[in-house]
C-alpha cells in the first residue's frame, strides 16, 4: 500500500488535472494580478487627491500594484518560496 510521493508531499500517481481545475489555478493568478493593480492604483488616487498630483500615484500605484501581482504569480508557478538562495547554500555546505 505504499505509494510514490512527490516532492511537494503529493501523490504521483493522481490522475491529470481537469480543464476546471487548471482554470481555476491560472484564473486565480490572473485574478491576483488584477486585484493587485487594482488595489494599488485606487490607493494611488487617494493620495492623489490629497496631495494634488492627479495622475502621478495612480500611474505609480498601477504599475507598483501589477509588478507585485506579477510577482506572486511567478513565485507560485515556479514553486519557489523566496528562501532558495539560503537553501541552495545550506546544500553546499552538507555535501562538502
């Protein structure tokens, strides 16, 4: 009853992913993109509108806001959790 594991704890042998499956996980990335730029250009308005440059923080915010997005998304596709450097080092000096 053993079965193969695979690298992030899951099992190898499940079957594919189905097509709701796969557009919920790239739906989802999209989504984050899009809320995140969102979120940064509302901010970027209202500060704004407090200081009187009208579309400077929005541009800024937006571009802040699609940039992080944008991040997210690589990190999660490529299953990187932003400690590989470190890891990669600890790997080193274990072998040596």
């Amino acid at each position: 009853m053993n079965s193969p594991v695979g690298p992030r704890g899951g099992n190898r042998d499940r079957s594919p992913p189905t097509v709701w499956s796969e557009l919920g996980r790239y739906g989802g990335h999209g989504m984050t993109i899009g809320i995140a730029t969102a979120l940064f250009a509302w901010l970027g308005s209202l500060l704004d509108g407090r200081l009187h440059t009208e579309p400077l923080f929005v541009v800024l915010g937006a571009f802040v806001g699609f940039a992080a997005g944008f991040y997210s998304m690589m990190r999660h596709l490529t299953g990187r959790s932003g400690n590989e450097p470190e890891r990669e080092a600890n790997r080193d000096e274990d072998t040596e």
